[in-house]
C-alpha cells in the first residue's frame, strides 16, 4: 500500500481515486508530449537545425559524464 493511504479510511476508495488521477495524469503527459514533439518536428525539419541539434545533445551529455566522473563520492 502507498504510505499516503490512510488505514482509517476506506483503501479501496483512495486506490480508485489514486489510479484515475494517475490515468488522467499519464493522459495529459502523453498529449502534451505529442504536442511538443510535433512542434518540434517542424523546428527540426532542416538539417542544419539536426545538426545543431546533436552537436548541443552530445555536448550537454559528455558534459554530465564528466561531471559524474569528477563527482565526489559520499563516504
């Protein structure tokens, strides 16, 4: 059970109410992410914008890999 599921209450109703929101939130994430993504399709049409594309993904990932290589480490 979810730590925030009261056990003075009726589980059963705050499941039902956590799984619509759930639905209703993973809905709306996948409409709004297609929504982006079609837009975005029309930004990156051209090849120079491709290229730029990568060049600042790959940038950006080398750049979190170096900073978990120097990263301190808990003790």
């Amino acid at each position: 059970m979810p730590q925030f599921v009261s056990p003075n209450a009726d589980a059963g109703q705050q499941l039902w109410i956590l799984a619509i929101t759930f639905v209703a939130l993973a809905t709306l994430n996948a409409t709004l992410y297609a929504v982006f993504a079609t837009s975005v399709r029309k930004i990156l049409a051209s090849r120079r914008a491709q290229r730029r594309f990568n060049v600042v993904g790959g940038t950006l990932l080398s750049s979190a890999g170096v900073w978990a290589l120097l990263a301190k480490r808990p003790v």
